[in-house]
C-alpha cells in the first residue's frame, strides 16, 4: 500500500485535466436535464423513479429562460432526459429553441416519439449538427431487454433506430445500462449498433431510484465487472466507437485507466436540472442530500451552480477517507459517490463494486440505506410493467390461496372423513356454523 500525496487547498496553476476539474469549472461542461417524470415505461431500474408528471414543472418560458442561462454561461450541450422528453408537448419546441441559441442538445428516448415525421426532422439542416439522439436498449434481444424495459420496448427502440436509419440521421447512439443480464451480450449490442450505423454507449447501473430496489438482483458480478473491462479496453483502443461517458472509472483499478476524464464530476464538471428546477450534485443522486438549490428561486442556475455551499463543498479538497491508503486511489479516486450513498456506504469508502474487493467487505458490515426523498411511479401498474418488476412486486399469498390443505395434516383429514363417512349427518346449529367459517377462512391460514 501507498500513502495518497496529500492535496493542495487552492486550484493547482497546473497539472492534469482531472486535477484542474476536480476543483471545479465557471460552468458544467454538461449538464442532464430532466425535463419531465413522465413516461410510458416503468423500468426496472429507472434512476429517477419517473412514471407520473409533476404538476409543477418548469413551463415552456421558464424552461426557454433556462436555455438563455446555458448560452450565456457557454454550456457546451445539455443532456435531456426524463421520464420519456419527447411525451412533454412542448419537447420539439424546446429542442429548436436551445439548437437556435447554440446549446447542443443530447437527449435520451425509448424511441416511442421518433416517428419517420420526426426523425427526419432531426436529420434536417434545421438541426444543424445540434442534436444527438441516445435510443435506450437494455438488452440485445426482446427477451433480456424487455425484462426490465417492459413488452414491447425492445420493438419500439429498433423501429427508432431504423426510422433514424432510413431518414439519414447519423451517428445516433445505442445506451445500455449494463446488467448481470446483458454483460454476455457486449458483442450482440456492438453488432446492432453497426447495423443501424450508430455508435454503442455502455453505461453503468446505479443503486438510485428504483434501481436500488432491484440492485442486488441486476448489478453485474464481480467476474462480469472484469469480463466488461476487458471487453472495453478491446474496444475503446485505435478509436473504436465504443462511448461510456465516464461511467466506469471504478473499473481503472484493474490497471489501465479507460479513455475519459475518470472522475466523479458531480458539482465539479456536471449536475442535474430536475422537472421543477431543484438543481442536484449528480443526475444518478436524485436525493435532498445532494440538493444544491433551485434556479426559481435562489437567482437562477448560474447562481446555484457558483455559490451553492453544496457544490462549494464537493469542489474542496477530499481526503479520500479510507480509500486514500490504497495504491489505485489515484487511478479510481474511491468510485461512484451515487453508488455508495444509495448502497450505505459512506461517501469516502470504496464504491460498492471496488474491483479490489473492498465493497464487498463494506457491504457486509452495518449499513443504512437512504429512504427516496421522492418516487414519481405510477400509482398503479399497467401493461408496460417490466416482468423483472412484475416478479419483484408479486404480492405475498397465504398458504392456502396457494393449496387448500395447507398446514393440515393428511393422515388427520382423512381419518375424519373416513368417520365421517360413516355417520349420520346432523344439521349444524348457527354457532358451529359460524366456526366453520372460521376455521376454513382462507385469510386466516
């Protein structure tokens, strides 16, 4: 083990990227934006629990006033998500607005608004280069991507694809978030990327949301962590197109870091805008203790992304905790700060799935795992409920709903029929009725 060189206490006149970004930038290089919690979908492991619209979300001139903010503060690109964007009304009226005042715009879809109409538009000059579109796909068949997308999701996203495809739309992006289910299925996914001429964009499945329901029946393994790092350091060499947006530097413990800045860029270089403009540290820690404000009403997003003591904090010096005595501190910075809150852990420990073997330890031990401070599922569940869900949220039967003689003893049962049988019957009086009632009340097994 080596002892971590203890970290100056202002901005460094040189050094790395990562050094010079860890105290944090005028403005994100990007930031997420989620423009609303609806969505036709109810994933599995949807980070933002989303399902049903805040009745207080931003308007279309609160959010167009935002878009202002970004040009003004030279925000390179927003990321737009949900919930599903494209099912708020406004969507393509806001899209054209940020593309008309030169913030690029990169938003994430199930594909079920990406029409032949649509996606032509998005190939159009009109967009001038502005637009990305991420088409999410969890699986590379229906089977494992429907699972925890829901039925026919994995239909919807191919026929996006393929309408983006057709209208000549380049370069649109397949994002999966990588499961215990789909790591066998790396090369499947780059195969279908290269068919619809699209680029693969892996990303990692956080504990946040409902994803911390379904965590420990999803996140990969720890031989999978290593199968997935092998696969991308193959992949992401000699400029293959393999994008995974600094999800995984965790994994630079194996030993050669993975292109990217591989660093927790929350508060520094990154955040999250949620649907009523309460500004977060990270887009995978949707939690008021990552809350940093809201552009309503603390002046605006320039504000609270400069003066936010949250954001102050997280741009200070970290000591690194427990990790900083270990030798690939530097290489892994102690992980996914989203992972470890929504995991127990404490914020400067190792990352749950520390490829070294510390999460494991750490997860063993005495943890509390964080109430959501919201949840925006539908009330009810519908036909697009994932099976993974449907499987998950089965509700509890007795034994006997699930076999009448349940909990008795057959050799008993049939000695008294045998009896029984060979005696005369006797009308019950009212109060051996009602005991029968009792005794074979289904609900009270």
């Amino acid at each position: 083990m080596t002892i971590a060189p203890e970290r100056p206490t202002r901005r460094p006149e040189t050094g790395s990227l990562v050094q010079q970004f860890e105290y944090g930038l005028d403005a994100p290089i990007c930031l997420t934006w989620e423009l609303t919690y609806a969505c036709n979908l109810e994933c599995a492991h949807c980070l933002s629990s989303s399902g049903r619209r805040d009745p207080r979300e931003l308007s279309t001139e609160q959010a167009k006033a935002v878009i202002d903010e970004l040009q003004r503060m030279q925000v390179f690109y927003v990321n737009i998500g949900g919930g599903e964007p494209t099912i708020r009304p406004d969507f393509w009226e806001l899209l054209e607005y940020a593309v008309d005042h030169q913030v690029g715009v990169k938003f994430s879809t199930n594909g079920v608004r990406i029409t032949p109409e649509r996606a032509r538009f998005l190939a159009s000059p009109a967009c001038g280069g502005y637009v990305d579109v991420q088409i999410s796909l969890d699986g590379a068949t229906a089977e494992v991507n429907d699972y925890v997308r829901g039925p026919g999701s994995y239909d919807t996203a191919l026929r996006a694809l393929q309408n983006l495809k057709d209208a000549g739309f380049r370069d649109a992006k397949i994002s999966v978030v990588c499961t215990r289910e789909n790591i066998g299925q790396l090369d499947a996914f780059k195969a279908l990327a290269d068919e619809y001429g699209a680029t693969l964009r892996l990303t990692r499945l956080r504990p946040s949301g409902r994803g911390a329901d379904v965590w420990d029946e999803l996140h990969p393994l720890p031989e999978q962590q290593r199968e997935l790092y092998d696969w991308l350091m193959e992949h992401t060499a000699d400029g293959e197109q393999v994008l995974t947006g600094d999800s995984f530097f965790h994994l630079a413990a194996f030993g050669e870091s993975l292109p990217g800045l591989n660093l927790c860029g929350a508060g520094r270089v990154v955040c999250l805008i949620d649907p009523i403009g309460d500004v977060y540290a990270c887009p995978f820690a949707i939690h008021e203790n990552f809350l940093a404000g809201n552009l309503l009403a603390d002046g605006g997003f320039q504000q609270v992304w400069q003066t936010s003591a949250l954001f102050q904090e997280l741009r200070s010096p970290q000591t690194g905790g427990a990790c900083s005595s270990c030798q690939f501190f530097d290489s892994c910075r102690g992980g996914c700060m989203a992972a470890k809150f929504f995991t127990g852990l404490p914020l400067d420990g190792p990352d749950p799935e520390c490829v070294q073997g510390y999460g494991e330890h750490a997860l063993a031990g005495e943890r509390t795992i964080p109430a959501p401070s919201q949840d925006h599922s539908k009330a009810s569940p519908t036909r697009n409920q994932p099976v993974m869900l449907q499987l998950l949220t089965r509700p509890p039967v007795s034994a006997c709903a699930e076999s009448p003689l349940a909990g008795f003893d057959t050799r008993v049962t049939a000695s008294f029929l045998s009896r029984a049988a060979t005696q005369p019957a006797a009308a019950p009086d009212a109060s051996q009725a009602q005991r029968r009632s009792v005794s074979f009340d289904p609900d009270q097994s």
